[in-house]
C-alpha cells in the first residue's frame, strides 16, 4: 500500500511509539491523571476554594489559549497579566495578584525562563503559583519545578487520546479526578487507530475519522474532573519520551537552519534558540501580516501540511485585550514538525515554504491584499 504524505494535525497510534526499554518517562514521584488540562485545574479549584459563593481569581498569560480560557471562566474569576511571545520576560508590573490567588504561568512554546519566576514567587509566597508544562512536559524546569503546583496537558505533544497531569513541587496534597471517564477519549482513540491506516494507505476515508476527532473534541471539551482514559494512563509510562523529545528538537533546529540562510521580510521563525534542558513546542513563525499567514497556512493545507494557528484571539467573544497579544496572534503559525516526522519531512516543508513566497501569482495576491 502507498504511504501517504502529511503533515500535523491531530495524533495518529501506532505501536512503534511504545518504547524497547523501560523507564523512560520521567514522571514526578507523586502526581494525579486527568482527562484534560482544563479538569486538572478545576480539581484544583475544588480543594482550593473554601467559600463557594465567590470565584478565586486566576491570572492568565495575555497570549493564552482563548478556548482553554472560556471554559476555565467558568470556574475561575479570570485576570490577564501580560507574557508575549516575542518577549523573554513577562511584565510583572501587569500581574496585580493577591494573597490566595492563583497565577498560572505557562512555559509558552517551551521556551520561556524558569528563573525569573522562581524570583518573583520568592517574593510572593502568599500567591498559589501553577507552572503549565504543556508545551514541554518533562523540560528541566518542569522536572525540578518547586511550584505550588505544576500541571501539563499531555495530549499537545504525547500520542495519546487524552491524559493530564498536575503535581506540587511542594508537595502539597493533589486534587483528585472523579470515577468517572469521558467517551471523548475513546472516540479519539479510534479515530487515531483509524488515521493511522488512513495514513497507511488503507480503505479508511479521512471523513470518517475526522468525524469521530470533532465528537471526541466535543465530549472533551464538556469535561469538569473527569479522569484520564485507561488507554492513556497505562501507555503513559511506556511511551518513548526521550526519543520524542530528541526527535522533536532535531527536527526544529534542522528548520531554523534551512530558513536562516533566508533574508525573509514576509516571515520569520519566533525564535532560534532556547534553554539547555529545554525541547520547544514546535517550528514557530511570525508573518508580516494577517493576509499573507492566512495565504500561507491556505497554501500549507493544500499541500497536506495542516499547520495550527496557537491561537486565535479574540476568539468566541474571549480575549484579553491586550492589543500586542491580538496583534501577534493574527500573524503566528505553528508549522508540525514533532516527532512524527524525519529531517526529510522538515527540509520537504521548508521547500514548500520557500516555494509559497517565490511563486509570483502567490506573492501577487499577497501584495494585493496586503496594501
Ligand atoms: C498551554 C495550554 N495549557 C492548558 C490547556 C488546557 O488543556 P486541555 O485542552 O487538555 O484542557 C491548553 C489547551 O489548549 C493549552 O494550550
């Protein structure tokens, strides 16, 4: 059967992600599972707030996820603080928190600094610090956090269905999810077992699984504590993480090393480097404008490249006004190059890339639209 070729979008299983040896996630010594990020944090909310007639406050990055915000809205009264992705430190003259709020701060795109968090929780003690791990779960600084607590949503860089993990650098006790599970991750699951033989070549019609992603996304995103799916909880410890994380890493520095010979005016990779003991997210890259991303990402697609936009804002009506955040999220682009793929497929994708901005109708309509 014929391979087909392409890139990003959601996970798909296969048995060759279980790795030959034992032990290779570096799981912290106490830690609970959930179902999603969003559930770990409202468990978090049950045992932390003591008054249910009112909200605790929750201080989110202004560069955020719009989504993840709205639903966390619902548990928590949600305050911005400003952390761009252009910038290396948060501006903690934004970061109005009290005592007994939480702050949560977020390793965006796993290259942002442990040490200056460290400090200022130093002098804030009375302030419940969450570090969120998601875009690098097992980084130096999320294995040697000393937070009040620590969570990541695994299923943004790990092939499973669903699966969260909270935990406390200081050992403090852990939220606990409930008994019960969600269909979501099921249907995930099965749409990933049968994207793989999609991918494989196999009679699976891409409609088909894609319609059990969008159900699995919907039961998901319904979620309140629920605990993480057996599938994810018994794969967890025997996934290939180190090869992931090396793989990944690999991947992107072979991106920044094709795209850096380019003097580029119309886009530019976020960033080129990052902390030892760090993996980044993904190959990231900021466009002159909204027109020629979207052009682009429109381009990518029709090439079988399914780049994800991290994330869009304003975003059903969520957002934190914060006019940079705005502006960046407009012009930012998350090209896949994870652990799925080879340098083969990273210097594939860069062609295509390059070819985008060298082919005249395209920059014409660019320019078109961009004046
Ligand atoms: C950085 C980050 N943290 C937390 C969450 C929430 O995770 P989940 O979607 O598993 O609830 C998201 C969701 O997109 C996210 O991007």
């Amino acid at each position: 059967m014929k391979q087909l070729w392409e890139v990003g979008s959601e996970f798909d299983w296969s048995n060759d992600f279980i790795s030959p040896v034992r032990g290779t996630a570096n799981l912290p010594s106490n830690y609970e599972l959930f179902s999603t990020g969003c559930a770990s944090l409202f468990g978090l909310e049950k045992i932390l707030n003591h008054k249910p007639d009112r909200k605790l406050k929750l201080h989110l990055p202004c560069f955020f996820c719009m989504e993840a915000a709205s639903k966390l809205k619902k548990a928590f009264d949600i305050c911005w603080y400003r952390d761009l992705p252009n910038q290396k430190y948060p501006d903690f003259e934004t970061l109005k928190a009290c005592s007994g709020d939480l702050v949560l701060v977020v390793n965006l795109f796993g290259v942002k600094s442990a040490q200056v968090w460290q400090d200022w929780s130093k002098a804030n003690r009375e302030v419940i610090l969450v570090e969120d791990h998601s875009h690098d779960p097992f980084s130096t600084w999320s294995l040697q956090s000393q937070a009040d607590y620590a969570m990541a949503s695994l299923r943004k860089t790990l092939p499973i269905p669903d699966g969260a993990i909270i935990w406390s650098g200081k050992n403090l006790s852990l939220p606990k999810a409930s008994e019960s599970e969600s269909d979501g991750a099921y249907k995930r699951l099965s749409a990933m077992l049968l994207k793989r033989a999609y991918l494989n070549g196999g009679n699976v019609s891409k409609d088909t699984y894609r319609q059990l992603e969008v159900e699995s996304q919907d039961s998901l995103d319904k979620i309140e504590n629920d605990k993480v799916s057996a599938f994810s909880e018994n794969v967890l410890s025997s996934l290939d993480i180190k090869e992931f994380r090396r793989r990944r890493e690999a991947n992107i520095e072979h991106f920044l090393h094709l795209t850096l010979s380019e003097q580029e005016e119309n886009w530019q990779p976020l960033f080129y480097s990052w902390e030892d003991g760090s993996v980044p997210f993904n190959s990231i890259i900021i466009c002159r404008n909204r027109e020629i991303r979207d052009c682009l990402r429109k381009y990518l697609i029709s090439k079988n490249i399914f780049p994800p936009i991290h994330w869009p804002q304003p975003h059903n009506g969520m957002t934190s006004d914060d006019l940079e955040a705005i502006d960046l999220s407009n012009r930012i682009l998350t090209i896949p190059t994870d652990q799925r793929y080879c340098l083969d497929d990273v210097s594939r994708v860069v062609n295509i890339i390059k070819e985008f901005f060298t082919t005249r109708e395209m920059n014409s309509s660019i320019y078109a639209n961009s004046q």
